[in-house]
C-alpha cells in the first residue's frame, strides 16, 4: 500500500492527538490514553521514536501515523492535536505542517514553554485560516505530564468546548477539582505560565538562601537542614519544593560519600522563562523585584571566572553573626514572608497584563488550578484562592487580612535574619528585595520625589506637586521659578 492510499484508509478514530514524543510528550501522550474516552494518535518526526513508545506501551491503545498527512487522516474532526516539541523553529515547522492538512474548525495546540507574544501571532494566523489555535501551559514536569499536571489553556471559548473536557480528564486533582481552567483568549495561557515559572524562580531562590543560612549562620549540616525543612513541610509552608529540598539535602553521593549537595557545582541555569517574566513586567511597569533577584542570582552564580577574580582581591571576609536558639524559626518567618511579596509580585502582573491585552483573568481560578501538579503546587495557594474570592479587585496579596497578618507576625525576625546576613557577608538577594520592596509600600513617602527633581533639572521632564493638580516645570537654568507645564512628560 502506497502512502497516499495509506492516508485515504486511515480511519478517524483518535479524538485527540499529540505530535513530538520526547520525554513531555510520550508522557502526556499515556496519560490520555489512559484516561477513559481517550483515543490518541501519536506522531513523531522520527518514526523510530513513535514505534519504540508503541513498542513499551502496546495496551495504551495508540494510533500510530507515519506522516502528518496520516495523522490528521486518524483524528475526528473538530481534529485537535497537541504539540509537545522544542520551543522556536520546531513548534513553528510543525504548526506550518499541521495548518497545511487540518481544515477550519480544527484545534492547534502549542503545549510548550511559547512566549505569549509568539501565541497571539500564531493564533492570529490560524484564525486567517480558520483553524483554532490554543497556546496552553502545562506545567509539571515529566512526571506532572505523565500523573496529572496543572494545565493552563488560552484561547477561544468556542476551542475550548472541545478541548476543555479533554485537558480536566488528564489533570491534576486538587481538593477534588481539575487543576486546568479555561486562563483567557489568544496569548493568556502561555502568559500566566510564564508569570508561573517566574515566581517559581523566586520560591527556589529564596529555598536555596534559607538553606545557606541555616547551614552558614546556624551551622548544621545538609542532612539536620532536611530535617528542618521536611518539619517546615507539615505547617503553612508545606509545598512540593519545599518537600523536594528535603529529599536534595539527605542525598548521599555514591562516589565520595560526601552530601550530594556539597559535590554538584554551585552554577544554576535557566531556560528562559525567568528571563521572559522579568522583561514583560518591565515593559508592564510592574516591580517583580523578587523574580529579578532570583534570575540575576542565577546569572551571578554562572560567572565562575568573575567570582574567582573579586575573590583574589579579598583578604578577609566578615565573621558569621547570630545563628542562636530559634535562628530556624526566624529563618522560616522570613522565608514565609518574602514568599507572599514573590507571590504578590507574580499576581500583579497577571493583573496588568490582563489589562493591557484584554484578558479577563480570574486571579482566584489560577491560584486554584496550581494547588496540584504544578512546581509550586503549595498548601499556601488555598489562602490565595480565599483572598481573590473574599476580594477579586486586590490591590495586592499584601493587602489581603490573612497575608498583612502573616507579614506583619514575621516582620521582626524577617528583620533579623536579612540583618545577620547583611552582617555575616552572605548573599540574600531574594529575602533582601522582598523586604525592601514591603518597605517601599510600607513607607508613606518614598525618595522618588527627589528623582522628580533631578529629571526635571537635567531634561525638563517636570513634576507633580502635592498640594495641586497638573505637571510643573522650574527654571533651573534661569532664575528659577516654578511655572505650570501642559503635557507633562512625567
């Protein structure tokens, strides 16, 4: 039998299908088939690749197709198929593909890590084709795509009558509720994801820092620091990377019998995603000092040869300070306190670009979906989801009754523990912005005034006054009256 006569045979008897059969994808392409009313067509550039998953898996029930042409042949039609291949070039070649054979109606979904901007571009060119294009985060990791992850769909409402029972049989349950809701339209999806993965920087930066000063300043071991966290684990902080560190710290390795954690190098990467978040919230206007911290703190740890030079122009560092009785309980106050600020930060950019992309994001479903199967899947989250249901129109998380009192009782050891740092030379860039950025909404006038000043001084920027409306404008240059300015540059 020819390919072309191939094709014509192929029944339409998948009603959802998955393209790109790497680890994230072969894994999400099992968990819905073993969801009941599934039937997945699978495949993959290399058919290697599509017949070793067959191979390991042949009761999942798969239909397997050789070509793209095969593969849309498989589906019923509204087809919808997931995408699960390298962001960029890839996701681009296959969208292309898949635009080429689907007919309108037919449902594009990128799975992956996209940067928002890239999905409403795609979905504008789907819809010039009348295909239905969903740009969906899916986050988790291997084992999330395999055992249910947090799914967070943009798009259409109309793709998503389609899609919408499919994603909530394959997602985590938490509280007895599907962690996948419908985010918003076009780019929103792969916008909150990206927000997700920021503030998952920020939750591991601050991670690593308590660990550093339990271990620096309150000198116990990795293994004494597991048992700290894995209690940590079992009051309001307990969450999946809290849960995580604890399993890291206790590791052995096997070759030198040291700690694991003291023999893997101290250089953390990123992906990209952490990058992204930092740069939308600037263009937004939106402080995530707590996301940059944790990004930059993992640019710092990468540049071994500039830390090695600043290290051979030092003679002595300063001593430890502190480290007493209850130095982990205001290790884990602090901890506790500049996770709300990265939170909050998170959410404030949600909320801005909602507003600047026409998004109608429900800040208290988002918070729901990631209780399960997400990275930052926390017990913390529930407290989020009561503050957007108690008040959906927040200012800030900060603002919130549980999240002021929270602070406000961790606020003195919160103190402590960036001042002993400070003191003792440790870096805590995360705990150190955080408390610095609830200071600045704390403080009733801030140092901006003066900034005011200076760019009207040196470019004619003007400034606002506070006893009357409008821009004005002194004559620095000249005898230095004040005079009223219309169309404030401000």
């Amino acid at each position: 039998m020819t390919a072309s006569e191939n094709v014509q045979s192929q029944t339409a008897s998948a009603n959802i299908g998955v393209v790109g059969l790497a680890v994230m994808g072969s894994n999400l392409a099992r968990n819905l088939a073993s969801r009941d009313g599934n039937t997945v067509a699978v495949y993959n550039r290399s058919p290697e690749r599509t017949d070793a998953l067959l191979a390991q898996f042949p009761s999942a029930g798969f239909v397997s197709t050789k070509s793209i042409e095969e593969f849309a042949a498989s589906l019923q039609r509204p087809r919808t198929a997931i995408i699960m291949v390298q962001a960029g070039a890839g996701t681009e070649a296959v969208i292309a593909q898949l635009s080429d054979v689907f007919e309108p109606g037919d449902i594009i979904v990128d799975g992956g890590n996209a940067l928002f901007t890239d999905t409403i571009r795609r979905q504008q060119a789907a819809y010039a084709r009348g295909l239905e294009f969903v740009g969906s985060g899916i986050s988790g990791g291997e084992e999330g795509a395999l055992n249910g992850p947090s799914i967070m769909p943009g798009g259409s409402a109309q793709a998503y009558k389609t899609l919408g029972p499919i994603l909530a049989s394959i997602a985590a349950v938490a509280e007895g509720e599907p962690c996948v809701t419908h985010v918003g339209t076009d780019g929103a999806g792969h916008f909150v994801k990206m927000i997700h993965n920021g503030i998952e920087y920020a939750d591991m930066q601050l991670i690593a820092e308590a660990y550093d000063l339990l271990r620096r300043v309150g000198g116990l071991g990795p293994a004494q620091i597991a048992d700290v966290f894995e209690a940590w684990n079992r009051g309001p902080l307990e969450s999946y990377l809290i849960e995580i560190t604890a399993e890291v710290l206790r590791q052995v390795d096997a070759k030198s019998g040291r700690p694991l954690v003291d023999v893997i190098l101290d250089e953390a990467g990123s992906k990209g995603t952490g990058v992204w978040t930092v740069q939308t919230a600037l263009g937004l206007g939106v402080p995530v000092g707590g996301i940059a911290e944790a990004v930059f703190a993992r640019a710092v740890s990468s540049k071994p040869d500039q830390r090695a030079a600043v290290r051979a122009t030092i003679s002595r560092r300063p001593e430890i300070q502190g480290g007493g009785g209850g130095f982990d309980d205001d290790v884990r106050a602090a901890l506790y306190a500049s996770k709300v600020v990265a939170y909050a930060q998170g959410f404030d950019a949600i909320i801005a670009g909602a507003k600047e992309y026409g998004w109608d994001i429900d800040n208290g479903a988002v918070a729901k979906i990631w209780r399960g199967g997400c990275i930052i899947r926390a017990q913390f989250l529930n407290r989020i989801v009561d503050a957007y249901r108690s008040d959906p129109g927040l200012a800030s998380l900060l603002q919130d009754p549980y999240f002021a009192q929270a602070v406000a009782e961790g606020e003195a050891s919160w103190r402590r523990v960036v001042s002993t740092a400070v003191l003792s030379g440790i870096p805590v860039p995360g705990f150190g912005s955080a408390l610095s950025y609830y200071d600045s909404l704390a403080s009733e006038r801030l140092p901006a005034a003066l900034i005011q000043g200076q760019r009207d001084f040196f470019g004619a920027h003007t400034y606002q006054r506070i006893d009357e409306p409008g821009g004005f404008h002194t004559l620095w240059s000249g005898d230095r009256t004040e005079i009223a300015w219309e169309g404030s540059s401000h």
